[in-house]
C-alpha cells in the first residue's frame, strides 16, 4: 500500500517545517516504511483529502486516514507490530503524552518567541495574511513585538531544558540507547526552529545540541535533509 | 522473604516525609508485597545496614540490599515480575527517568522553598544542625529567608505544573487509567510537602489537586495513613 504524509511548507515546498510533521516523518522512518509526502501551506489545508482535517500531518496509508501527529504514531504502532516499536509498550505509550505535554507547554510557546516572524516571512502570501492574522490575535502583539526580545529569552529557555539535558547528558536518547517516539516529539520542536528561522540558540557545548544532532543524524540523516534556515 | 524500608523520619517516627521513600512505599503496595518500615533520621542513616548508603530509601529484601529510589523500582520490577508492573515495559521505564528529572528539577526545588524550614522544625535535634548546616549553604541563604516569600511564589509554581496538569485533567494517572512508577514519582514530592509541612498550595478545583487525592487513596490509602501537616 502507498503511503502519503501531507506536510505543512511556506513557499518553499522542499521545507517543510511543521514540528508536528516532522514528528511524524520520523515515525515513519523508524518504522522502516516507505512513503511519499505532499505538501501544503496553512490555507490549503481544509481542502486535502476532502476536508479531512484542519490540520496537518495527515497520513494516508492506502484507504486509511489519520491526522494528529500521535494519533499517527499510535496507527503505525497498530498497523506495523512487526517494525521497530515507537513506545516501548503500555507505560512508554502512556508517558510520551507526559512527554508531549511538557514540549507543547514548555518548548514550542518558547521557540515560537523565537520564531514566528521568520516563519511568517517564508509563508506564501495568503499563507502570511491569514498566519499574521491569526497569530497576533493569539498573540495580543504584533508579530515584530512578539519576537522582539528573543535574544533576551534564549537563558531563561535554556534553563528550562534542563529536564531533558539531563537525561541526554547522560544516555543517547530519551527512549535509552536508542530512539522512541518521545524523542521525535521533543527533535519535532527543535527541527521546527531550525527549519524556519535562522535565529541560533543552542550553544555548541550543551548536551541538547548533542542530542539534537543525534536526532538529525537517524535514520539516514532524515532531518538534515532539509538543511538548516540561513 | 522478610522486607525492610528504611525511611526518613524527624522527632515522629511516624511521620516519615522523604519524597524518594513514598515512591518507594507506593511501588511496594503496588506491587502487592509486604512490608515492614524502620526510621532514621538524617545522622542515622550512615549507621544503617554497615554504612550500606549515605541516602534512604534502603530496601533490605533477605540478604538483597538496595539504596536509591529508582534502583529498588527496577529491583522491584525485576525481581517480582509476575506483579503488577511498575513501568509497563522497556519504553516506560526509559521515560520514567524522565518524568523524574521533570520532577527533580522543576517540583522539589519549588517545594523545598514552600517547606524547608518546616521540615527543619520537624527534625530531631542532631538532624536539625546538621540540616540547617548543609541546607544553608546549598542555598547560600538563611532556611528563614530561604521560604520568606513563599505565599508570593506559589503562583508561578502552580503555573509550571501545566505539564503535568494538562495530562491528569484527561486521565486519572500518568500511566493512563491506571498508576505506573512515574505517578509515585511525583506523588512523592507532593506528599514530601504534605507530610512536612502545613502551608498548603494546592487549590481545591486544580485538576492536579484531585490527581493527588487519587494517588493518596491507592493502595487501601496508604499515603493517607499520614496525617496532613497541621
């Protein structure tokens, strides 16, 4: 059966940036499955597959549908027992949503501080009026006033890593030696950033940035291929 | 097999408070084992079991002696594997360890400024030099200043349980409808405060507040053999 991932890009189909899509373009890779992706900007979205979902990643897999990115996760869990697991059974499906949970409060309101004008500037125009639109409501700010002061946030936000460097610091990947869905929900973060703004923020010496390029590194170096914002 | 927890306890023997020896009382009832409990406080416990550990909890199991709260979890789950299990496989147990670093990092350093002279006020005298002693100068400060302006920090802290909220206001435990180790990993530190101190933080209509009130219920209500601070 063919599978398709629509994936979130701006103008540039060839980068696509949606943390949540990546999260999902990982998956699918440690599950050693072949596929196609397809992209779509923000505005495009409600006219894939019907209608299916107002959001992205969905996933096509022959007849089935699914979105949400750990719906997704769940499916390939479902569909494909005999590929490498992404949870590690009952508890490490359970505690990826605690891993979840802690990078969508933490990690993304963070780098979309970072972010979101950048983001904004690679959109297509429709794409940047209904994204200004939406996010400065949000936001209560304009987009220039939200990302202002980033330089200013990028210790506090380190400082808040320190759950995760602490465990990265000392083993490859949150799931041990080796990589579980938990660790491409945390890399999807990341890689969103990397992907979409050139504003730097994890030092060359901190136990993340190893982590992180581990993660760049799987599967063939699946996340590099898209190389980073300049 | 005869079983000993060695706890933490202050003047009241009763009242052991060491967050890392509930996780550790929790896993035993969870695992259906029983038990029996012996105190010390601070300055005992080089003189448990030959110097075997300069921290509690200590698990003796027959001849088996285990320190440190997340080893006697693994101790526990490998050694009685037919009971119920405390990490719901190989996955679980990876990201246990970092539901743990979440809670080290971002709960106890929180709780210790709501309790740690309350927790001093509870100690035996020797243990009371001794904490004041070390406590001081790992926090560079007076334990006096050091919760002077607790009433003033529960806001942000409640905020920074957002994570943790977001999960157990949809399920009734981290480990989904039924508790796992990582559960009992942040139970402890509520019940660490509980136990020790009387400033309470937990607003009634917070959905962690009635996660906690379920955790203390568990196990024929096991955390509630302890009475609140008054």
């Amino acid at each position: 059966m063919a599978i398709t991932l629509y994936e979130l890009a701006g103008r540039d189909a060839s980068r696509p940036f949606s943390p949540h899509c990546w999260k999902v373009r990982l998956a699918l890779r440690h599950k050693g499955l072949d596929f196609e992706t397809a992209t779509a900007g923000f505005t495009e979205i409600p006219g894939l597959e019907g209608g299916f979902s107002k959001t992205v990643p969905i996933l096509k897999d022959g007849d089935t549908l699914v979105a949400d990115s750990f719906a997704i996760a769940e499916y390939l869990e479902t569909a494909y027992p005999d590929r490498p697991t992404l949870f590690g059974g009952e508890g490490g499906h359970a505690l990826s949503r605690f891993v979840e949970s802690w990078t969508q409060r933490v990690i993304h309101p963070a780098l979309a501080r970072f972010a979101a004008l950048d983001i904004h500037d690679g959109l297509s125009e429709p794409d940047q009026a209904y994204f200004r639109s939406s996010r400065e409501k949000a936001f209560g700010t304009s987009l220039e006033t939200f990302v202002a002061d980033r330089a200013e946030r990028v210790e506090p936000f380190l400082k808040s890593l320190e759950p995760l460097r602490a465990i990265v610091g000392k083993q490859a990947f949150l799931g041990g030696e080796s990589p579980l869905f938990a660790d491409y929900i945390v890399f999807g973060a990341f890689q969103w950033a990397r992907v979409s703004s050139p504003f730097r923020f994890l030092p060359a010496n901190d136990p993340v940035t190893a982590w992180f390029e581990r993660c760049l590194a799987l599967h063939g170096g699946e996340g590099k291929k898209v190389p980073a914002a300049a």
